[in-house]
C-alpha cells in the first residue's frame, strides 16, 4: 500500500497514531488540518497530503482553528529523515535561526546551505526558515490560548523580537490579530506570575514508568518526584527557575508549570523538557520493529509507550552517569546529593516560597527542590573531600568539568553521535558504557546502546566481555532504536542501569 494510501485511511478513520505524523491541507478551504479534525471530512479529490505543518503553511495553507495543529504531538524528528536533519531540526528547536542564518546552521552541521535546503524539502517538505516560523508561530498560539501573558511577552517568548512582526505574522496566517484569537478561546486562564502550559504526547505513553526511572536517580535537592509528578531546579540564562511537571492522563497531555523562568526562556524550557519526557517518540515504529524479538515483546506487552528520558542538563547527567560507574543506582544518587548540596548555588533566596500548582492536593506547600547543580566552573577546582569518592572518580569529574569550561567537550545538538563519543572518550576515565549512555539521554540518539551495562546483560540473561559481545551482535537488528530496547531490558529489573 502506498503512503498516500495509508494517510487517507488515517484521514478518514481518524487514527490518532497519525496525529503530528502529516497534515491534510483542504483546498475548498485553504486551511490545513490534522488527520483527526473533527471536521466533515471533505471528499479525497479536495485534499492534498504534507509531511509537516510547515510544508502545509508553504503550500499556502493557513492552521484550521478547530483541530489547531500547534496542539498537535511533535513530529518526531528522526522519523523518516537523515542524520542531518535530525540535528538540524534540534538545533532550530534550541533556537539556531533566531538569530543565526541557514548558512550558519549549514557550518554547524558540515554541509552546505543548499544541501542543507535540499534535505529539508526532500524530507520534511520545507525550508529550515518556514520550519522556524511555524515553530515560533505554533508556541505563540498554544501561549495566546493556555495563558494570561501580555502579547508583548509572547512575541519576546516566541522569538519575533517585535510586536510588529508577531501580529503580521498571525494576520498574514489567521486572518486575525492574536487579540482576537484569544477571545476566541473558552473561559478564561488567572493572571499568574506562574505560568502552564499544556505539552500533548504520542499516545501510547508509559507516565508511571518514565517517573519511575526519573525517581530513582533525582537528586537530592535539585530534583523530586511526588505523587506521579516530576520537579527540578534548572538554571535559565542568568536566572533559576522551577518546572513542574505533571499527567493529565484524560488529555494525553503533560501540564508544565514553570515557576520563575524568564519570558525570553520560555520556547526553549518547553524544548527542553519535550526531550526530557520523549514526548515525541513514534511509538508505533518502535514497536513494529522490537516486538520481532521474542524477549522485547513479552516485555512491550508489560510497558506499552516506552521512553527513553532524556536530561535537562549534559554536564549534569555526564557526571551522574561518573558517579553511577560500577555502583548502585541508590549509591550514586546519593553521592549526587551529597555534591550538590555541598556546592550548588541555593535559590531560595530567588524564590523564597513557590508554590504547587496543585494546590488541591498538596496545599500550599513549598516546592522542595532548593539548589542549582554545580557548574563545570565549581566542580573544576572542587576537592571532594569527606563525600565518600574514590580518587579516580575525583580525577574523573574534575577533568570532564575542566573539558567543559575549556569547549573541547560541548553537548551542543549540532554534533554527531561519533564525534560526541570520541570527544568524550578521550578523557580518562571516560569509557564506552558512559559515552553509550549519556548520548542515549543527553544527546536523544535513539540507537545509542551501553551494551556493558550489568543491568543490561543481566536482563538479556547474558554475562562478562563474551556476553556484552553475544548483546551487541543481537542488538544490530533493533537498530535504530536499541536505546529504547535498552529501556525495556532495565524496565525488567527492580534497578539498573546509570
């Protein structure tokens, strides 16, 4: 059956699995909707079929206000695109052509910008610019209906630096001011200095399992999982802030409250934190391919919408991945907390008292976490002593946060897998389980594999150097996803992995 096929059976079925995966641009309308608008489908002849909301835009189609696409899950962004774009895509997330050309972006990814535009209309259908425009144009609308911020602050969060630009934008789309879109939405969002907003996932999603793994590696006082929601520190520019992160199960959502982060931070905590979750995942790719394996299957079955969560910070989970080397996954968490809370930067004075947002459940308790992970420039010229670290370790930690500070180790999303696994592997100390799993987490690369893992081999049923050998060689036919079957095997034990 041929794509075009398929997508007009999604189409008409409604088939939420395809929701994000294309767009139906309606030519009796000029609008462009997602495959489960609940709109009178229109007949087949009147409908064209686009790989992402920014092909559509190009195509001259403008957002349908009923199903509204910005609310609609990520287009995962190694889906049925190259290495290059992939990157690319998470660089023009972090924000590269806000302020960059297409031809920096080309120098970043070491190729050139007509190759570069060349890959992006092959794959996504779409310039690098038309994609950057209708990311910021879909934060924008997803802020103008979920909150209370002043237009001026959702130009600034969505990066067009002027009011000006922000509303021709949404004229030149809508046909309406943002002011009179907002009015368009149903009751009303308080005023708050705390803001929410609503971050829809690809369904199947495995909530419970993902906080679980996030829980037992929080660290203390930096990180806390209560009652099935997720809370850290992060340091946002030259500010600190708090992010909240919660279900909504009946929405297929998550509700990210952000306490503290600057306007002008905002696009990029969202990115962060979409990454973070793997909000994006085409689960039912996954699947299709791991569930040949007999063992995978089994274990599919047990945890439908598995994820592999990713890390709000490079350096911060690189020197909890040094800490997890050989010991318990309790043991290195509360080695963790023991550095944190010896030179991490307090934020209460910053924030004295943030409340939850869930005040219905917990009240009007603070939020717990206090402290900032320590920089690479801290834990430089820290001595560790009296934390119960073994001097190799020490040296370990010391030399990747000097690497840091010096540029010669950087998590920037540009870089290949290969080159950020050389990079990091050329420290001493540093060897392939931790490389495999910080590219597996910080880096989002989906086949990244730490086949050494104890926890791993053990899961596999398999044991020693002969045995990581046996893993590695099965592992070929789960590419590209052997990070998320690494996710399964771990999910089978009480403990392991980093």
């Amino acid at each position: 059956m041929q794509l075009h096929d398929v997508y007009e059976r999604a189409r008409l079925s409604r088939d939420a699995r395809f929701d994000g995966q294309f767009y139906v641009g309606v030519k009796t309308t000029g609008i462009y909707c997602r495959p489960i608008c609940p709109a009178n489908a229109p007949k087949k002849e009147n409908v064209a079929f686009y790989p992402s909301a920014a092909a559509a835009s190009e195509a001259g189609f403008r957002p349908c206000l009923r199903c509204r696409p910005e609310c609609a899950p990520g287009t995962p962004a190694w889906l049925g695109t190259s290495t290059t774009v992939r990157r690319g895509l998470r660089l023009i997330a972090d924000g590269a052509l806000d302020d960059g050309s297409i031809e920096q972006l080309a120098e970043r990814l070491g190729v050139t910008s007509r190759h570069l535009r060349r890959l992006f209309t092959q794959h996504l259908g779409a310039s690098p610019l038309a994609i950057a425009h209708t990311q910021r144009l879909h934060f924008a609308k997803r802020l103008i209906d979920q909150t209370d911020l002043p237009m001026q602050e959702i130009s600034i969060a969505a990066g067009y630096g002027s009011v000006r630009r922000f509303n021709d934008a949404f004229r030149n789309t809508y046909s309406r001011t943002p002011r009179e879109l907002r009015h368009r939405r149903p009751g009303r969002v308080q005023a708050s200095d705390v803001i929410t907003v609503r971050l829809p996932w690809r369904d199947p999603y495995d909530w419970d399992g993902i906080i679980a793994f996030l829980q037992g590696r929080a660290t203390p006082g930096v990180e806390q999982v209560i009652d099935r929601c997720y809370l850290r520190t992060v340091a946002v520019g030259e500010g600190a802030g708090i992010l909240e992160c919660c279900p909504d199960d009946a929405d297929k959502s998550l509700r990210l409250t952000l306490h503290g982060v600057p306007t002008d931070r905002l696009f990029a905590a969202v990115q962060k934190v979409r990454e973070l979750f793997d909000l994006d995942a085409p689960v039912a790719e996954i699947t299709d391919l791991l569930q040949r394996d007999r063992h995978l299957a089994k274990l599919l079955q047990a945890n439908p919408g598995i994820r592999v969560p990713g890390a709000w910070d490079g350096f911060e989970l690189t020197i909890r991945a040094i800490l997890g080397q050989q010991v318990s996954v309790k043991a290195a968490t509360t080695l963790a907390g023991r550095i944190a809370q010896r030179y991490g930067e307090k934020i209460g004075d910053r924030h004295p008292c943030p409340q939850f947002s869930n005040s219905r459940k917990w009240g009007q308790g603070c939020l717990s976490p206090i402290l900032l992970f320590p920089t690479p420039q801290k834990l430089a010229r820290a001595r560790f002593n009296g934390i119960g670290l073994v001097q190799s370790r020490i040296d370990t930690i010391r030399r990747v946060s000097q690497a840091v500070c010096d540029g010669s180790l950087t998590f920037e999303h540009g870089q290949s897998t290969d080159e950020f696994r050389q990079s990091l592997m050329s420290i001493k100390g540093i060897g392939d389980w931790t490389a495999q799993y910080v590219a597996m987490r910080a880096l989002k690369n989906p086949d990244a594999f730490p086949a050494a893992d104890l926890g791993l081999l053990k899961a596999a049923g398999e044991s020693g150097p002969a045995g990581a050998r046996k893993l590695r060689s099965r592992a070929e036919a789960w590419r590209p996803w052997r990070a998320y079957a690494a996710m399964l095997l771990w999910s089978s034990l009480s403990s392991s992995g980093g």
